[in-house]
C-alpha cells in the first residue's frame, strides 16, 4: 500500500514516515502544496494525507484541484483545524476523513485500515491469489502449496502489484512509480533484478516478460503471446 504524505512540519514528516513503514506502508513525502498536487497527479497512490496549512497551496486548494482532475484517491485530513466548520469544510471538499492533531497513533492507523477498505484493498487478513500463489501483503508471506516463503518489503510490494493485474502487462514505468516513487533515483535495471529474486525465491516460470515494455503474472501453461496493457493499481 503506498502512501502520499502532505505535510510541511518536518519533524511529524520523519515521525509518521517512520510509524507507517513500520507497519507496512510505503511512503513517499511533499512538504508543499504545488508539490503535493503534482505527485498526487500521477495516481500512483493508494490513499493521501494531507496537511491543510501549507506553503504556497493550502490543503482545500490542493484537494478541490486533485478531485477536478478526477482523481478519487482516498484522502485524509491531518490538521490542527479542529472547529465543526473545519471539518465539514474538508468533508464537502472531497476528503474522506478528518483526523485533528494532535492525535493517537493507533486511531490514524486505524482511520488508514478503513480506507483501505473502502479501497478493497485491507491489509489485515487480506489474501490474494493468482497462479497457484497465496499472497498475504501484510505479512510479505507466500504461500505455494505446502511451502511458505518470506519476501522482503519491495519484493511483496512487487508481487502485489502483479499479482493484483493477474493476466495484465505492467510497464516498467508504472513498476518504478508504484514501487520506489515519484521522486527515485533507482534505475530500470532494479527491477529486472527484483524479477530475478523472485522467480528464484517462488521457484516459478509464470513471471512473463514482454521484452521492452513489461512484466505479467499467468499460469504456465497456455500461456498466450501478447497480454493486453494495464496501468490499474
């Protein structure tokens, strides 16, 4: 599940870094409005939060824009703006919870699970499987008959998005915004390495490529040619 954090307090920034990937979250962090508003754009995002007082585009502005694009992202208010207008104000500009500061870790993580759900996407207790994988995204576990193997953090987050486009070509380039993020500095070749650790650790062949363009998950056998292009999450 990846994360888009709005926020221009630096200390909360490493703070809620921190306690997210903690439990599972990737994050990627804008300390801007502006900022904020064009690597919301890429949609690569499963849920935002977002600060309302920021430098140069405050958080209203910031979602009213996103939401005109077409964006539908969950977000989240994080905001010391506690009054009852406040809140109805961030509701009726398109976010989808409000949570005031200061405020108790567990109840962020649990407004987080909710969305998640709303997403289809909970990460307690949520499996999914395709080509005789068993997948559990919170855990990082696969389970392949009887055998149960252990992925680190990017090789689940890359089995995820795979394995949730069963059938489907993800390009390289939605690999690397999905996975390592908006501002990386990680090169392409990292993820034909991270291929290769998987295909060894699953003892599979049903990681496809598409050469220049991709990757899909399907079942060995009867495997087609050309495997239509996705850019879903």
């Amino acid at each position: 599940m990846k994360l888009l954090l709005v926020e221009d307090e630096e200390r909360l920034v490493e703070a809620l870094t921190y306690l997210l990937k903690k439990n599972g979250y990737l994050v990627d962090a804008a300390q801007d409005g502006e900022t904020g508003v064009e690597m919301a754009a890429t949609g690569v995002y499963d849920i935002i939060i977002l600060d309302r007082m920021l430098p140069y585009l405050d958080g209203i502005s910031l979602l009213r824009e996103i939401r005109s694009m077409g964006l539908d992202t969950p977000v989240l208010f994080l905001t010391a703006k506690d009054s009852p207008k406040d809140k109805v104000e961030g509701l009726d500009a398109g976010a989808d919870d409000y949570l005031v500061k200061p405020f108790f870790n567990d109840e962020l993580l649990a407004r987080l699970r909710a969305l998640c759900r709303r997403k289809g996407k909970d990460l307690q207790g949520d499996t999914v499987d395709a080509a005789g994988l068993v997948f559990d995204p919170l855990r990082c576990e696969v389970t392949k008959g009887d055998e149960v193997i252990h992925l680190t953090l990017k090789e689940s987050l890359l089995l995820e998005l795979l394995i949730r486009n069963y059938g489907r070509v993800i390009t390289k380039e939605r690999i690397m915004e999905k996975i390592w993020g908006y501002n990386s500095d990680t090169e392409m070749a990292n993820i034909n390495l991270y291929i290769h650790y998987l295909r060894k650790k699953l003892k599979v062949s049903s990681i496809k490529t598409v050469r220049g363009v991709g990757y899909f998950l399907q079942e060995d056998k009867n495997v087609p040619t050309i495997a239509s292009t996705a850019y879903s999450s």
